[in-house]
C-alpha cells in the first residue's frame, strides 16, 4: 500500500514501483510475451488436435515454435531488465556496503551490455549472412532471416532497457546519497 498526498491509500503493484522510470511502458513486453505464448499453445494444442483426428501433423508447427519461444524469451528478458527482475543472486550483495553495492550493479549493468552487445553484433551477421545466401528453412522454405532478425532488433531493446535501469539504479541512486 502506498499513500497519496492527500492522504488516501492506494494499492500498488509491486513490478510497477520497480519500472516507475521507465519512458515506454513495459507492458509493451509484457503483451508480447503473452501474444507469444498464447500462439504457441494454440498452435501446438491446434497440432495435437488435428494429429489425434487425422494422424496427420501440421508443417509449420516445430518451426514457429521454436521462432515464438526465442521470441517470448528476448521479450521477457527485456521486461526482466526493465524492472530489475533478472535472475541474481543477492545473499552476499546485500550485506556489502551501499558503495559497493553500487560498484557490484556497475559491473553486472556492464557484463550485461556486453554479453547483449556480442549477441547484437553476431545475431545482426547470422540474419545478413541468411539474407544475402537466401537460406531457407527446411520445414516450410521460409526465408531464415525472417525469423533471425528479431534477435538483434530484441537486443536493442534489452541493451535500452539494460541502460535505463543502469541510468536509475546507478546514477540516481548516487545523486540522492549526496
């Protein structure tokens, strides 16, 4: 519960109190990780079904699974970012003192743009690679790039959302101990 300047109570979502500065919502990753997961238990179920009836499995099915899972999963590591939800281990870090808890989110906020950095830059060479060969994919003979993009253009938005949250752990929580 929090309370409003003029007194009353309100309930507040936890996850929001941790995306409080956040610019783009992050509902946005929230529904797109729902759309996600949505479609890949229609589809499967939809695969299930059909197999069942007619012993007869539909195409496209393994493929975009597989595209949606990837997807949901960049999607959520963004939203996870955002609120500062990652997984971590804090035992030790928070029993450190507050400079040194602010040196351990400095390095973690580092090793995570790299690490998103590295698959950016060879995610973006993978999906260049398949476009300019114009690979297909074995299942259906879509076009490999449609599916390899998402993974760079996901990145950038881990990488914003990584810098956000960089930008309002470290630099304000610096500003306000002064």
């Amino acid at each position: 519960m929090a309370t409003e300047p003029d007194g009353e109570s309100v309930e507040v979502n936890p996850s929001d109190a941790d995306t409080a500065h956040t610019i783009v919502p992050v509902r946005i990753e929230e529904a797109l990780g729902a759309a996600a997961m949505a479609a890949i238990c229609l589809i499967s179920f939809g695969n299930v079904v059909v197999r069942y009836a007619t012993n007869v499995s539909f195409a496209f099915t393994e493929e975009y699974s597989v595209f949606l899972l990837v997807f949901m999963t960049f999607v959520g590591a963004s939203a996870a970012f955002a609120g500062n939800q990652h997984i971590r281990i804090t035992f030790l870090l928070d029993r450190l003192p507050p400079a040194l808890q602010w040196i351990c989110e400095l390095i973690t906020l580092l090793a995570t743009t790299l690490m998103f950095s590295l698959v950016l830059y060879y995610g973006a060479r993978v999906t260049y690679s398949e476009w300019y060969w114009e690979e297909t994919t074995p299942g259906l003979g879509n076009p490999s790039w449609i599916y390899t993009i998402w993974m760079p253009i996901l990145c950038v938005a881990i990488l914003l959302r990584v810098l956000g949250r960089g930008w309002a752990v470290l630099f304000r929580r610096r500003e306000a101990s002064r």
